[in-house]
C-alpha cells in the first residue's frame, strides 16, 4: 500500500502545476536554460581623431542640434555654451548662426520641463540683440502665451519673465503683433485669475488647480510683467520721436509736411496686416497697430476686470498690494491720456 | 499673499486627467482653470497651424492631450467652446495628411465623443467623416472612419429610424456613386451601403438604388461590389439576423448563480443587465416580423437596369482571361433579373449560343444563367436553338458522363420553365438516354422524362408516357399549355384545407358510428354554411330601414357543427339531397372528376372563417416545412421558390454519379458529412456529469461518498466493527429518524 501511494505520488508530480504566488518570481522550469550575457568592455576599433579643433561655428551649431536632446542636462548645458559663445563674440561680429535658423529649436524649450533649462534659455535670450528679436517676435508670442497658461506654475512664471523680457527688447512689435494684445491680455488675465467677477475678489474661495511654483511671489513677478506690457501698449507716447518729427515736418511747407506718411514705413513687416498667406484672423487673432485701436479695445474688454483686480489686490496689501500699485499707476497714465490726441 | 493649505492632490504634479475630473464633478469652481487651459490649447493650435508640417512635440503637453481633455469637458462650458468643434473639423479637413497620426485619431475621436455629447448634429460628423474617408491615402485612417462612420449611423438608427440622416447620407453616396463612374472612390458606398443592408438599417429602394448605379459604373471592382451585393445581400442579411437570434443569455443560470454566488455590486449589476437584455429580446419575439423586400424586389425598372447591364458589360465586351469571374457575376444577375421580374432582352439568349461549348471555362455557370433567364414568357423559338445546340455539343454517347449529364440537367432546368421549348424528336431522342450505363446520365434522363410525363405526355412516346400519364391524355386533362396562358389564381393551400376537411369529417363520422366513407356526410357541412346562410338571410331581409342588431345573434365563427345542427333550413335539405341522389348515381371515374371540381370550388362556394383561414396557414407552414423535409427534398423540381437563383452545382447534379466509384477517404468523408461533431460515444450518465461541470456546478452527495479519500472513511469503518448492540440501534434508529425528517436539517416548509 505505502509502496503504490508513493509511486503513485511520484508519477502525479510530474503533472502537477506549479504553483503561483503574487509577488514572487515565477519558478524557471526544469529545462531552463540561462541565455543571459555581461559585456564587460567595449572596443572602439576606430575613433574619429583630427589634427584641427572643430571651429567655433561647427561647435555652435552642434550646440544648436543638441537643443532637442533628451536629456535636461544635456540641453540646459548646450544652451550654456551657446550663450557664452554669443556673448563673448567680438563687437559687431553678427551672429554666428542668424535667429531665424535659431529659433525654431530654442521654442519649444519655453516650455521645457526642467526649471533649469528655462532659466538658462532667459539668459540665453538676453544676450540676443534686440533688434534681431524685434523681427521673430510673432513666432514667439503663441510658446509664451502657452507657457502663460500652463498647468505647471513654474513654467508660468518664466514665461512671465520671457515676455516681460519681450517687451523690453521690442514692446511696439509685441503688443501690435497679431494676436499680440488681445490674446496676451487674455493670458494676464488667466494667470492672475481675474477673469470674472466673482474669481477676482479675494474671499471667493478659489480653487485653484495645480502646483504652485518653486518659486516664491509669482504674482508679483507677473503683476510687474503686466505693468510692462501695459505701459508698451497703451501708455501715454513718450513723445521724443514723435514730437521730434513733428517739430521737424512742421518746420517745411504743406506738400512737404505730409511727406513721412506717403514714404515706405520703416516697420520691419510693412503689409503684414494684410495677412496675405496666414489663417484668417478673428478679434482676438487681430493686429491692433495704433495706440488708440489698443485703447479702444482694452477699454471696452479689459479695463473694468483690471481695475476690480487692482482694487482687491490693493486691498490684500502688502508687497502684493505695492507690486499693483505699479500696475495701478500705468493704467492711470494711459487712462488719464485717453484714447489719444 | 497669504499662504494658502494645499490640499494632498493638490500637491501632486498637475496633470490634465486630474484636473478633467475636478471639472466634471464641479465645473463652476473650475471655470478659471478651464479657461487657461482653453487659451493654451488655442496658443498651441497657432503654434501648429503656423508649420502643419514640422509640428514638434512640445514640452510635457501637446496638442493632442489638450484636444482630448478639451473634448471631455465640452458639455460644462458650451459658451467657451462654441467654436471647438469647427476648429477641429478644420484642423482634420485641411490638414489630414501630414497631422502624425496619433493626433489625427485623437481627433476622429473626439469628434466623435463631441457627437455623443451633443455638442455636434450626426449630420454634421458625418459630412465631416466622410469625404476624409474617400480621400485619404492612409489605410489605417481610413479603417477608423469606415468603423466610426458606421457605428454612428447605427445608433443613430437605434432607437426609431432617423429618416433625415438616412436620406441626406444616402444622397451623399448616390452622387459618390454618379458623379464619377470611372474612380474607385465609390467602393466606399458600397461598402457602406452594404454593411448596413446587412444590419437592416437600411433596407429601403434608395439603398437599393445606389447599388443599382454601382453595379452601372464604369470602374470593374465598383461594378462587382454592386453585383455581389444584388446576389447575396439578401442571403447575407438573413444570416446576420440568425446569428442574432443565436446570441441568448441563459436567464435561469444567472439567476440561479446569483443566489449561490458572492454578492457584489458588480456582479448585481452584471445579471441585472443580462436580464434587461433577455426582457429586450422576449419583447421583440412578441413583435410582428418586420416585413422586408429582397433587394432585387426593390428596384425600380428592372427592365431598364437589366438591359443597361446587359448592353454595358455583357454585350460589348469580350470575355477574357482578366474579366471572366465579373462577367459571370454580371451574366448571373442578368439572368436572375430577367428569370425574376420576367424581362424580356432577346440578345441575351443568342448572346449565350457562343458559350455552350463543354471546352468552355465555368461552362455549367453558363448553363445555370441560361436556366435561370428562362421563363414562361419567353419565346420558345428563340430558345430552341439553344436547347439544340447543348442537345448536340453535350449530350452525346461519345462525351464524358458529367458532360452528359450536365447538359440533360440544363435542358431540363430550361424546359421546367418553358416546356414548349422542347419539340418532339428532341426529346424521344433524350429520353433514350435513360437506358445509359452511366448512372448521372441515366438519373438526368429519368428527370427530364418525368418533367414532360406531367407537363407534355403527348410528345413521349406512347411506351414512356406511364400509367398517370397516358390515362390524363386519354381523359383530356392533361393538355399542354399554351404559350402565355395563365393559371387561374387560387388560394395558395386550399387543396390541403378542404383535405384536412374531409379527414375530420371522417374522423367525426366514425366516432358517431356511420360510415366513413359515406357520401352523405356532406350534408353536414352543407347545413353548417347554409346555418350561417340563413341567418344571413334574416338579417338582410328586413333591411330595409334599420338594420336590426339582435343582441344574441352571434356569427359563428368556428366551424363546431352542434349550432349548425339545431336549425337546418329546408334549402339546406333540398340541396343535400339533391347531392345525395347525383352522388350515388354517378360512377367512380365521374365522382372523382367532381371531387377535384369541388376542390378547386371551395373558395367559390364558402364563406372561409377566420378559423378556416387560420387553419389554412398552420397547414401552409406545416407543408412548407414537409416538402423542406431530405425525403421530399427534391421530388418537385417546379417546386422551387422563384427567388432563389439556379446555381452551377445544380447543373452538375449528379454528375459526381458519372465518375465511377468513389475510393474509401471519399466514401468516408462523405459518410462523416451528415453527423454532428461528436468527440466520443459515452454514457448518458457521464455526459450529464460533464454537462454539470461544464456550468460550475457541484455533483451529487452519492458522487460525493463515491469520491471521498480512502483514509478518511477508514476510522469510521473501524469503530463500526467496534460497536456494541446497543451502539447500532442507536445509530440505525438516528438513521432511520434522520431519513424520515428528510435529511440533517430537515425538509419541513423550507
């Protein structure tokens, strides 16, 4: 009897199922063979060795190609290099590649992942010259407005600084560009969260999605851009180019006076508000070219969500408070000049 | 600003899906953070819409997952996105062919989702689906939309057919289909127009009509999806609903799992379903059939289509290599049509002369066509020839059996519907063949004598003609008819309802103990009509104002004699017995003369019941479902329902017989074809045993004890031995008391 269960049990075993269990490693079966390899070298038969250093514009557009690597490091490193190269360029030399070939690879960096990357493309931008910038200023506005609304508050905030950046460098082209106005309007509006009535007042119990950024005071950050940006859109003209032409027309008789309006503009896209090969434009997608259009536009859809705003950021006080009384002040001015002359 | 508390999924890095549910559980909060997201979806579109092509990937979020969340959250911000949808058909409109395809799905499918939202009209995604899906070279794309496209007309038909959807839908595929003949572009139609033929979502003459113009077009592949579709739509459309049917939830199983089983919502939810879904489909078992034409009934001048058919592709062109199996399928719709709708287009028959050779490819497709155009109202000089000619190149002792047989087959397929096709030397020649050592040659010979014992003895001969026959011929019943005579109509079925009839009436007369056979029974059934007669009579006769209703006047609408019974009405006697005396006069060959008479009499001397009527169709159904029967299988050739086509392998029939004998493998595969696949022969008892296994369920308590390991009874079967007396009583009188309470825990009530 014991003889015949064990045999018996000897004989089930070779069909029984192996027993799984959730966590453990499945049992290799019997047959298994081990297939696996360590390399524990690698020989590189040839090596591309060259008597002459690779030149600086050879280096400088590698740099440019590694600006869509994979690697935050990689990129936050290539843009390093790209800047120190610009910047350190001899006086007046151009620059090594134009901006145009740049750009379509600096863009998308916007609205890079890593905080790091970000900041190194700020400096990176700044180094650029201003007039370059003044040209491609319609291919950058739509990354920065997406950078403006991005779930990411870190991303936000330097697309915040972008811009304000933007309008240092070229504020007439950014704010009378397509879309320029009304749309980063818009954006402001967004990041701030003043859009309704009931999301600006500082009891609504807004809540708002997302991480809040590594960075501290974000709204001051864009309470400043905004300041800046209104200033370049709808504050009073300066005057010193303007009334120096005016001076200067007025000086010659009636046919000559009117001269300027009948020359070339010296604008660097004359007949881009004829958007001859662009998607047609709505409202919002418009280029609103003169100080009194901007006007006229803020002032029927943006100046009473601004100024309810401004009023209950006066109120929350404190540095918040200061940073919109610079806002508070531009909004003034233009105000107080009105739709123009 | 003062810090706020971040609440714990606040902290975590925000992603969309996270911020799409906060949304739909609170879409007002929300509103600012919808809002910038919309404005970044509307920064990337510019972004992609500057350089369509060269669209990069952007950073962590891309357009794609914008669309998608966008769509998903629609219906909570109608006034935001009231240009979302535009924006989208745009986007895929113009750009489909260099979006990445991973975008260009996300957008299908959001379209779509919007639809489901009713963010957008079916009219409008369809307008928007379709002329992408003629369009675009990308095969993956287009399977997408075909499946989108269908499944959106299908539950736009769910619930009640959408006739506006339908009729603007099929426009679109009728001018697809016209407007240029030569492209392939309207394949699609087809295969549209197809699917949901098949699906019985559209089975109107519009449907049929864009196939009509399919099958004209120019473009071969075109012209053949139209043709299949008039030969097997129909077929096709009658499996689909079978396999409907097929699909049925076992209602007691769940039922009974769910009260043995863990409860869980899930599983709660799960047979709650099954059982709606059961309730569904016992509704529509209640619901009258849908009542619905084949194709080829549907179509509006058949006549025309047939001839344009015939002169486009058949006529014109020569059939070669590359063209042979279209201009089949072509040949077989004509003649379908013409066999059908009864046309008349004279070239095709001669057209058919050059193709009855035996050498020709798909020769017995020929011959099936030729069948199958053939009809009472056809010429019999024009098919003559014809005959003569399959007479001369395949009949012969010289040919090979199955040519042989083929050929007799043909004739006698032609002849079942022009018998005056044949003339008379021909056919004593054919009939000669019945002597043929071949066997398919002898059973197709035998066939065509038996077609003409009954439709024209007369020109066998004298020796052929058999019993039936010859005596039919001496009593002048059996004419032949002439051509374009018609049948008088007739109620399909009668002849069965006046046996079923006579046989009751017999029944009832033996149970009384009468003669069976007795003519004199007719009287009753007499009486029974003139009963209702009479009362007829009575109400009619003081009509002339009012119609006087008497309350208790009922109309005896069953066919129960008792009423009948009670008040015979002298006409009723006088007319009995006026039979009575007639019928005994009369002699046996004279009285059967009459019996056939009265037969075909019965619809013109009764009033039919509702009850006789409904008897008359449960005795149709009844002789439909005898003659489907293997026995009866074949015995009428005539018998064939006039909508289904002549195929190739009737044609050669028989003329597997011809080849000689069959080898083993054959004889065995042939035997295996009839049985259902069976893996082993075993006891009933151990199929039920798998069948409970198979469904989960547990065995039996004998099973149970048949089942239980040896060592575990081994101590009870020890201390048994052990017992003293007194041991046993106690345990045999528990038994016994256990046994009578039926069981350990009892069986009283439950």
């Amino acid at each position: 009897m014991g003889s015949s269960a064990k045999r018996k049990k000897e004989k089930q075993k070779d069909f029984q199922k192996p027993k799984l269990k959730v966590g453990k490693a499945k049992a290799k079966p019997e047959n298994f063979t081990d297939t696996s390899f360590r390399a524990k070298a690698i020989t590189l038969n040839q090596q591309s060795l060259h008597v002459a250093a690779p030149t600086s514009n050879s280096q400088f557009s590698h740099f440019l190609s590694l600006l869509s690597s994979k690697s935050d490091t990689q990129r936050r490193d290539s843009l390093a290099h790209l800047t120190t190269a610009i910047a350190s360029r001899p006086v007046n030399q151009p620059l090594p590649q134009p901006v145009s070939v740049m750009l379509p690879n600096l863009l998308p960096l916007i609205l890079d992942s890593s905080n790091n990357v970000r900041t190194q493309l700020l400096k990176f931008l700044r180094t650029l010259p201003h007039n370059d910038v003044q040209d491609h200023v319609g291919q950058l506005l739509p990354y920065v407005r997406a950078g403006m609304t991005h779930l990411a508050a870190d991303i936000r905030v330097s697309a915040v600084e972008i811009l304000s950046w933007m309008v240092e460098a070229a504020g007439e082209n950014v704010v009378s560009s397509a879309g320029g106005w009304v749309k980063t309007m818009n954006c402001f509006l967004s990041v701030l969260g003043w859009h309704t009535e009931e999301s600006s007042r500082w009891s609504s119990n807004r809540a708002s999605f997302g991480k809040s950024g590594s960075k501290g005071k974000p709204m001051i950050k864009v309470l400043g851009a905004l300041a800046e940006f209104l200033d370049a859109g709808i504050g009073p003209p300066s005057g010193s180019s303007d009334s120096s032409d005016q001076e200067q027309s007025s000086t010659w008789t009636f046919p000559l006076c009117q001269t300027a309006h009948h020359m070339n503009t010296e604008s660097t896209a004359p007949y881009a508000y004829l958007n001859l090969f662009g998607q047609p434009r709505d409202e919002e997608g418009e280029m609103y070219e003169t100080r009194e259009d901007r006007y006229r536009v803020f002032q029927t859809r943006f100046l009473p969500a601004l100024d309810r705003g401004l009023k209950s950021a006066r109120e929350e006080g404190g540095e918040l408070g200061r940073a919109s009384s610079s806002v508070n002040k531009v909004l003034k001015e233009a105000v107080a000049y009105g739709p123009g002359p | 600003m003062v810090k706020r508390k971040l609440g714990a999924l606040e902290k975590v890095e925000a992603d969309l899906p996270n911020l799409q549910h906060k949304i739909r559980r609170d879409p007002k909060s929300y509103i600012e953070d919808f809002r910038a997201q919309h404005y970044q979806y509307e920064s990337h579109r510019e972004i992609f819409m500057a350089a369509p092509t060269s669209a990069t990937d952007t950073g962590i979020i891309s357009l794609r997952d914008l669309i998608d969340f966008i769509s998903h959250v629609a219906d909570c911000y109608p006034d935001i996105l009231k240009e979302f949808p535009q924006q989208l058909t745009d986007l895929l409109m113009q750009h489909h062919l260099v979006l990445e395809p991973e975008l260009r799905e996300k957008i299908v499918g959001s379209l779509v989702l919007l639809k489901k939202k009713d963010c957008i009209d079916s009219a409008t995604l369809l307008h928007t689906l379709f002329p992408i899906l003629i369009s675009t070279p990308s095969k993956t794309l287009r399977a997408l939309l075909f499946q989108k496209i269908l499944s959106e007309l299908r539950t736009a038909n769910s619930k009640t057919t959408n006739h506006k959807l339908n009729r603007t839908i099929q426009t679109v595929l009728f001018n697809l289909v016209t407007s240029d003949r030569t492209s392939s572009k309207a394949l699609w139609a087809i295969k549209i127009t197809r699917e949901l033929w098949k699906r019985q979502i559209w089975t109107d003459a519009k449907t049929v009509e864009i196939m009509k113009e399919a099958s004209l077009s120019e473009n071969e592949k075109v012209t053949s999806g139209g043709v299949r579709f008039f030969l097997g739509g129909d077929r096709e459309r009658e499996e689909m609903e079978d396999e409907d049917s097929d699909a049925d939830v076992d209602v007691g199983r769940i039922r009974h799992q769910l009260g043995i089983n863990k409860k869980t919502k899930k599983k709660a939810r799960v047979a709650e379903k099954a059982m709606a879904l059961h309730k569904k489909k016992e509704k529509k078992k209640g619901q009258p059939h849908p009542l619905n034409f084949s194709a080829l009934h549907l179509l509006h001048d058949p006549q025309g289509f047939a001839d344009n058919l015939f002169n486009k592709h058949l006529k014109t062109a020569k059939i070669n290599q590359h063209n042979r199996e279209h201009k089949l399928l072509v040949m077989q719709l004509v003649s379908r049509l013409v066999g059908l709708h009864q046309l008349h287009i004279m070239p095709l028959y001669s057209w058919f002369q050059k193709y009855l050779v035996p050498k020709e490819a798909n020769v017995t497709s020929y011959l099936a066509s030729l069948a199958q155009a053939t009809h009472e109202l056809v010429p019999p000089d024009v098919l003559e020839p014809l005959i003569q000619k399959i007479a001369n190149e395949f009949v012969s002792e010289a040919s090979a059996g199955e040519i042989a047989s083929a050929g007799l087959n043909a004739i006698r397929e032609i002849c079942v519907r022009q018998p005056l096709a044949m003339n008379e030397t021909l056919l004593q020649d054919l009939v000669m063949y019945k002597k043929s050592k071949d066997k398919g040659v002898m059973m197709a010979s035998k066939g065509l004598l038996s077609l003409y014992r009954n439709v024209g003895a007369d020109m066998l001969k004298k020796r052929d003609r058999g019993k039936e026959a010859a005596m039919g011929l001496r009593s002048g019943d059996r004419e032949q008819k002439r051509f374009g005579q018609q049948e008088n109509g007739g109620i399909e079925g009668l002849e069965l309802l006046e046996q079923w009839k006579a046989d009751e009436r017999r029944k009832r007369r033996e149970e009384n103990g009468l003669d069976p056979d007795a003519e004199g029974g007719s009287d009753e059934e007499e009486a029974d009509w003139d009963a209702w007669n009479v009362e007829d009579d009575e109400d009619s006769d003081d009509s002339g104002g009012w119609i006087n209703v008497e309350s208790d006047a009922e109309i005896d609408f069953s066919d129960s004699e008792d009423e009948g019974k009670d008040r015979p009405s002298k006409k009723a006697k006088q007319e009995a017995e006026a039979k009575n005396s007639e019928a005994k006069d009369a002699e046996t060959q004279k009285e059967s003369n009459e019996e056939a008479k009265k037969i075909s009499n019965l619809a013109t001397t009764r009033i039919l019941t509702p009850a006789d009527l409904a008897k008359l169709a449960e005795l149709r159904a009844q002789a439909a479902v005898d003659s489907s029967m293997p026995k009866g299988r074949r015995a009428q050739l005539g018998d064939r329902h006039v909508d289904d086509g002549l195929t190739a392998e009737e044609i050669e029939g028989l003329a597997s017989l011809s080849k000689g004998k069959q080898t083993r493998e054959e004889r065995i595969a042939h035997a295996r074809e009839g049985k259902t696949d069976r893996s082993e022969h075993k006891s009933k008892e151990a199929r039920r045993k798998e069948r409970k296994e198979e469904q989960g369920k547990s065995t039996t308590n004998k099973e149970k004890a048949r089942r239980k390991n040896f060592l575990m009874t081994l101590g009870k079967a020890r201390s048994k031995n052990k017992r003293s007396l007194v041991e046993t009583r106690a345990v045999l009188k528990a038994h016994h008391d256990r046994a009578k309470r039926g069981g350990k825990r009892g069986n009283v009530g439950n």
